[in-house]
C-alpha cells in the first residue's frame, strides 16, 4: 500500500492460484447472455484459448465518489484471467437469476432503489444474504484487488490548478496504473483495461488513452463495457463501492473494523 498524504494507493492479492483475464467488447447486442457478452469479446482480445494471450493481465474498473461533496475519489478494478472470468460471469449470473435480478448496482443496493426497491421482498436478511454469496464468489475467482483512493479535502488544499482540482479521479486513477504496471512487469506481460460504459468513466478512460502508447505503461488494450451485460463490471462497482465507503469513514474518523 502506498500513501501519499491522505491520497492511498494499493495492491493485494485475494486468490493465490493463478487465474486468467478477458475485457467486454463495445457496442454488444443486449440480446446476448452476460456469459456470451464476457467470452465473446475475450475471444477477439485473446484469441483461441490455446494461445499465450490469454496469461494477460485483464482489470475491470469502476469509479465512486465522484458526487459533488464526496469527502473520497475512488477508482478500483479486479484483476483476473479470461477463463476465471468466465466462470465468475456464470456463477454470478446464476445467483442473480435465483433472485430474480438483471443485474447487480451497489447504488441500488444499499439505497434500496432500482432492483431492490421492493422493502417486502428485500429485507436487511434477504440482502445480507445475497451479499454473503457474492463477495465469496469475487475471493473465488479473482486474483488480485486494486484501488486508489483521494481525501477531497487534502486535495483542495494542496492543490492550487483549478483544472487539476477538477480532475481528481485522474490522480487516482493513475495510482491503480502504477500498481498494475508494476504486477504486470513483475509477470513480464500486459494488461487489459475496461472501464464501464457510463459518463462518470469517461474522462478517467480518456486519461488512460494518452498513456496506452507508452510502453512503460503496460496498457495492451482499453474497452468500455456495459455493466447491466457484465458481471465482473458488477462486481468492480461492489468493489469500489467498499472501498470509497472503507476510506470516507477513516476521514470522518468512524473507521469501520
């Protein structure tokens, strides 16, 4: 873990056995199941699954506490490979199905709105329930969390540019580039970036675009995805989600344990 004043960076490994990794391809039909979605677009970025391609890195990421007057910026992806992606993308999708759900939004879930906006059917036991069934599964399958995290007030005091203090998520962002570059040049490979679709990961994808060109970087290949068609997109949003909650409660001082 690095910690630049109150900004905090970090690495770690959820699953020592190794994995492999894919991305979702842009522009899908929905009409296609979130397992087809993922294992087509691993096809086209790997190839066949015989080839070496498939040892490359591949991060999902999502952003939170991007809201005006968050007290955090968070960008966080999961790194795994195509083959533990696709079997998370089943799992998940299963657990889904069993309870009646298109798809997974932390948003939604700790609101209460959007899938879960039934009180009757979505008590605090029946979530708590679903929750203990898919972080077990994001352990299972993937094999390393990333994430990067901004004290917006230490921002703005530090920070004096106005179009730098416009742009906090790119800070953070980089953070996870610089933590991936140096697991993949610890492998001797790459990595394959996707960032949900929506608007709020649209600059963050623009800033990773003007670093794909340099080799130092690492960067194979950058893809936007469409969350409600892709689970690990779900799961990186559950993932960023705890971590931007994890963080704003240290700055308050409530940490949780």
């Amino acid at each position: 873990m690095m910690a630049h004043g109150r900004g905090i960076s970090g690495l770690d490994l959820l699953n020592p056995s190794p994995g492999r990794m894919l991305s979702p391809r842009k522009g899908e039909s929905s009409e296609q199941s979130p397992a087809d979605y993922v294992s087509s677009f691993a096809s086209v970025l790997f190839g066949t699954r015989k080839r070496g391609q498939w040892a490359m890195l591949s991060a999902y990421f999502d952003e939170s506490g991007t809201h005006k007057d968050s007290s955090v910026v968070v960008v966080a992806g999961l790194v795994s490979s195509p083959r533990q992606w696709e079997r998370l993308t089943i799992e998940w999708q299963r657990i889904l199905d069993a309870e009646g759900l298109k798809d997974f939004h932390m948003k939604d879930y700790t609101k209460g709105e959007g899938e879960f906006a039934d009180k009757e059917r979505w008590t605090k036991e029946r979530k708590d329930a679903l929750m203990k069934r898919l972080i077990p599964l994001i352990k299972r399958r993937v094999t390393h969390r990333c994430w990067s995290a901004l004290v917006m007030a230490d921002f703005r005091r530090i920070v004096q540019h106005d179009r730098i203090k416009r742009t906090p998520h790119i800070a953070v962002a980089m953070g996870c580039v610089s933590a991936l570059r140096t697991l993949a040049l610890e492998r001797d490979t790459y990595v394959a970036y996707c960032f949900d679709s929506g608007r709020e990961n649209e600059r963050v994808f623009r800033a990773l675009e003007g670093l794909q060109q340099q080799e130092a970087f690492r960067i194979n290949y950058l893809s936007k995805g469409i969350r409600e068609l892709c689970p690990p997109l779900q799961a990186a949003d559950l993932h960023a989600y705890e971590v931007r909650k994890y963080f704003a409660d240290q700055a308050a001082g409530t940490p949780r344990f």
